[in-house]
C-alpha cells in the first residue's frame, strides 16, 4: 500500500494504466484536488500475466471544501478477473466526489465492483455521486456490482447508480443497415461506450494515447 | 424499357411467431417511384424491416431479387453496400459515435465492397458539405453523436442526408413524414427528388397522402392484411385519401 498526502490546496491529477495490485490511500487535506483514472486495458503482453488484477482505492477527505474524481475502466476477455474497490470517505464537511467507473466484459470475463461511500455525521454540504455502468458482451461474462453507501450527515446530496446491459441491438442493426459490418459495428459501440471516461483526462497528448490504446485493444 | 431493380414474389414473413405479410408481390424497374400506403398494422414497416435483413423478423416463404440476386441470403450490411437504403421511421441514437465517423466508416465500407479506394479525409469532409447543403443541415451536427438531441425533424433530415452520400439504388422511405412540420417535409421532398437518376428507385411508405404531392409515385400500392390489395397511379392515393381505406371495396 502507498499513502499519500495532497496538502492544502494542491492538486493531483494522474493516470495508472495495467498495475495490477494497485493499493492506493489518498488523503487530502483542505481545499485539495484529487483526479485519478484507473485503467486495466490489458494488451496481449500484460493480459498472459495477470489474469487476476485487484485494485484498491482508499481516499479520506480530511479538510473542508476537498474534490475527489475517481473514473475507473476494465475491458476484460479470456478468462481475466478484475476486482475494483473505491473506498471514499467524507470526514469533513463542504467536500465534492465524483466516480465512474464502467467494465467491458467479453469471453468468461469477471468484473467486480465494490463502491463503498462514506459521508460522516458532521460532513454537511457533501455532493458525492458514484455511477458504474457495464457492458456485457457475452453469455459467460459476469458482473458483480456492491455499492454500501453510509450516510449519517443530512444536508448532504448524493446518488448512486448502477447498470449492466448488453450492445443495443437496435444501434448494431442501424450501422449494418448503413453497411458497416457487424464486428465493425459492435468495435464502434463498445469503443464509444469506454471513451466517454476518458473525456477528462485533463493533458489532451495522454488522452489521445489512451484513446489509441482502447483502438488498438478493441480490435 | 428500363432494368427490373427489384423483385419480390410471395414474400410470407413472421415476427415472434406472427404471420405479418402473407404474400406480397411487387416489381420495381429503375426509375420509378412506388408508393405504399395502407392501415396501420398492414405490414407496411414489416415489409421495409425484411427488405434490409432486420434480425427481428422471420422470412417464411417467398423471394426477393435484387438485379436479379437473391437478397434475402445477403447479410443487413451487404444489402446495404450493394444499394438497399432505409430511411427510418425511427433513427436510432448512437451516443459515443460521431456522424462524421459514422458517415466516414459506412461511406468507406461501401467503396470497398464496390472495389474502390477510400477517400482522404479532405475528399470526405467536402463530400459532407456538399451533400449537406442538399438538407439544409448546420454543419455542426458533424461533430454530434449520431442522431443524439436531435429534433424530430434533424433526424429525418440526417436521414435523407446519409442516403444523399451513399447513393443507393433502391430507397425505402419509412414514413419519412412522420413527425415533421411542412417546411421540413419540403426540405426532405426536394432532397429526395434531387437524388433521383434514371437508374435508382425508390419505395415511399406513408399514411398520408400529403408526402405523395412533393414526391409523386409513378405508382400507388395499397397494402392490407400482408397483402397488396390495390394498385392504380398516384390518383389512388387521392381516393384513398377522400374515401378511406373502408371506401375502397377490396
């Protein structure tokens, strides 16, 4: 486990692309901003290694007025396991957190997501607000979605929401009724499904590398 | 006399097991406009759902010949490359997918299957301005996904619009005039008669009889019961219009 520090006011952007065993503990004190994105996008290398990746986030907002963005991603085929686990924890009051995290799951792929929410009795004006969103490409895939949410402040907003579907057929058939080809089709979907979470990544070079990798992983 | 386009004999087709179309016979030549009109639940989306392959539906008898191919044993994507066009009653949205990648992918795919090259990215995006004109469509709509947040009449207009790049041979217009105020459903007409040659032919399903003043068809055909009942000229549909469905005699 690593633990790390934002101090007052600073900032921490960053990018953890295919580390499995990533076990991350953030604490930020007043004023701080926290963004980080999570990517298990296995290539062919990394994929024959790791068929069981676990990440870990922990992050306690210690001082008023703290931004927490957490945007998780997996695209999972083979027999590959990722289990993901954001642990945000508002201890003090006036403090934002959003998250997205999405799975893509193909083959005999499982996908774990456990979202766990904390906004302490004297974290007033928290907004904190968790969404995860699954792509099941296959029969054999599965998804195991557990927000825990706890909320004991009352002046607070948050939401959570969760969904697991499969392609929309009706988009799939609109494309091949245009003559692009199924595969083609279903890369389009499911390439536009991952994107959206990479829309902030703030450093415009690194968002087009990733969004070459998604490319170059899809097809 | 001018090239059969398309030819559909006895065509029986199913969906969850119901018989919708019980023999629909139909030839369509080059050049020409039919129009199908008919009560609601005839079978007239049916028809324009099997024609472009959709999964949904179960062709149970029958055949239908594109120049003179079995159409039928093509997929949905084929179809569409060798020149069979829907424009939908219903476009579908496609969040994540912009219209320029959409309309570039399906564009190049259909070059391909014809054996020609893929055009550069300065060739295609003037391709879209050109065409885009025909429609009356703002150019910012490119960088939208397909079809999200688009107004009802946007939707058919980018309808007509993708069919104005793709060039199809055989045209199925799906209640295009559904849902679209009359300065639109002129902008869709005129567009659509623009893209008229000698060689191309289009089908145009419609309740109303309004559509058929801005495109006239050659010919009227009444569908009833999954079948065709009636055919005349565009006359017809004047009838049809004054006496109902009811007041035909069939």
């Amino acid at each position: 486990m690593s633990e790390m520090i934002i101090h007052k006011g600073e900032r921490f952007e960053r990018v953890y692309l295919n580390e499995p065993g990533l076990d991350l503990h953030f604490v930020q004190e007043a004023g701080s901003a926290l963004k980080i994105h999570v990517l298990n996008i296995p290539d062919g290398v990394s994929r024959c290694r790791d068929i069981e990746i676990s990440n870990n986030i922990v992050v306690e907002q210690t001082g008023e007025g703290c931004r927490t963005e957490i945007y998780g991603l997996a695209y999972l085929r083979g027999e590959e396991k990722v289990t993901m686990e954001t642990h945000v924890h508002h201890s003090v009051g006036g403090g934002t957190s959003d998250q997205l995290v999405k799975f893509v799951l193909d083959g005999r792929a499982c996908g774990h997501f456990i979202g766990d929410l904390k906004i302490a009795p004297n974290a007033q004006k928290t907004e904190a607000h968790q969404t995860n969103r699954n792509l099941v490409l296959s029969e054999e895939a599965e998804m195991r979605t557990q927000p825990q949410l706890e909320i004991y402040a009352d002046d607070v907003q948050a939401t959570h929401g969760a969904s697991t579907g499969q392609l929309d057929e009706s988009a799939l058939f609109y494309m091949q009724q245009r003559g692009i080809g199924k595969e083609k089709a279903r890369q389009l979907l499911v390439n536009a499904f991952m994107t959206d979470v990479l829309a902030s990544v703030s450093d415009e070079e690194t968002r087009a590398r990733l969004l070459d990798t998604i490319d170059g992983v899809i097809k | 006399m001018s090239k059969t386009l398309l030819e559909i004999r006895d065509l029986h087709a199913s969906i969850a097991g119901k018989e919708i179309l019980k023999g629909v016979n139909l030839t369509i030549n080059e050049g020409e406009v039919h129009a199908i009109m008919g009560p609601n639940g005839a079978g007239k989306s049916t028809l324009s759902a099997v024609l472009t392959g959709n999964p949904a539906y179960e062709v149970t008898g029958g055949e239908v010949l594109l120049r003179g191919e079995n159409l039928l044993a093509m997929e949905p994507e084929v179809r569409a490359r060798a020149g069979v066009f829907l424009s939908f009653q219903y476009p579908v949205e496609i969040p994540g997918v912009s219209m320029t990648n959409f309309m570039r992918t399906a564009l190049n795919e259909k070059r391909a299957y014809e054996g020609k090259e893929e055009l550069s990215a300065r060739e295609f995006l003037s391709l879209m301005r050109e065409k885009k004109k025909l429609l009356e469509l703002p150019d910012k709509l490119n960088n939208r996904s397909v079809n999200e947040g688009f107004s009802g009449g946007e939707k058919k207009k980018n309808e007509i619009f993708q069919m104005a790049m793709l060039e199809p041979c055989l045209a199925i217009l799906d209640e295009t005039d559904s849902g679209l105020d009359i300065d639109a459903l002129r902008i869709v007409a005129e567009g659509v008669n623009r893209l008229k040659t000698p060689q191309n032919a289009s089908i145009v399903i419609t309740h109303y009889q309004r559509l058929l003043d801005y495109i006239v068809p050659d010919f009227v055909h009444v569908l009833a019961d999954g079948k065709i009942v009636k055919t005349g000229d565009k006359t017809l549909a004047l009838e049809l219009e004054e006496k109902g469905y009811e007041g035909l005699n069939l």
